[in-house]
C-alpha cells in the first residue's frame, strides 16, 4: 500500500475544519479527502493546546483489513487515490512538530502492521503542481522508511 504525505498549507486546523473545506471546494469533495490527520496543536488561529500537538484524527474513514475498498478512497492525490492511504500533517510546508513528526512515525508503523508493505511518499513525488506538499527532507524521509523497516 502507498502512504502520501500531506500538509494542510494552513497553520492550524483539525480533520473537522478540513472536512468542511473539502466539501465546500469549487468541486466539492463528498467528505474530508485524507484518511488520517496529526494535529499541531493549533485548533485554530488563537488557540494552542499542548495535548493536541501530535494528536492523530481520522478524517475519512477505513477499516481494519489489507484492501481499501471503493468507499473508502481518499481524495488527496490525482491517479493515486485508489491504492494509497493520505496523511495530513496540519502546517504550512516543511513546518511541523518534532511531536507531528513522531506521531506520524507511529502511525506509519500501524499501517505497515494492517498492510503488510508499505511505500511512503509525498504528494510533491506524485504531482509536479505541488511540489512544496508536504515538504520533508530527504533525511527525515530516510528517517520514517528506517523506522519502519
Ligand atoms: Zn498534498
């Protein structure tokens, strides 16, 4: 399974925010387009809470077994959405926590143990119009693919 990752090119936000934005697109998505969102703390402009820094929330919804079925396509990359799970880091590109960064780790993990194989990318690796989603490093990439491996 393909994982892509996101950012939301916002600085605060959460999967419900999201959500309402996707469904109030020019092209109108049905729900929130990414599976899973991490949280940077920031719920909106003015409000940090610590406890949501790193905090992962599912945006549309899948279950538990190794194939993402039709109605639990995501909407986040063109030709991708098919056979990938997409990951929201809640940020403006390359600007995440060290907590967002661990979070994401972790759930790369769980995704791995659910699908067996997993190949992680950015939405910058699939779409030459995004080339600042979502933003890692090479290193911090590398990073992620050993943590998993
Ligand atoms: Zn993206």
């Amino acid at each position: 399974m393909k994982v892509i990752i996101h950012c939301s090119d916002s600085t605060f936000g959460n999967a419900a925010l999201i959500d309402y934005w996707h469904r109030n697109r020019p092209k109108p998505f049905r729900m929130i387009g990414y599976h899973l969102v991490i949280l940077n703390g920031w719920i909106d402009s003015k409000h940090y809470h610590n406890r949501f820094n790193g905090h992962v929330e599912t945006g549309r919804p899948f279950d538990d077994n190794k194939q993402i079925d039709t109605s639990e396509w995501g909407a986040h990359t063109k030709g991708q959405n098919s056979r990938s799970i997409g990951i929201c880091l809640i940020g403006e590109s390359a600007q995440f926590s060290r907590r967002q960064l661990s979070a994401l780790a972790c759930e790369l993990a769980e995704l791995k143990k659910q699908f067996g194989k997993i190949e992680i990318s950015q939405h910058s690796d699939h779409d030459p119009n995004k080339p600042f989603c979502a933003g890692l490093t090479e290193e911090q990439m590398t990073e992620l693919r050993n943590f998993i491996s």
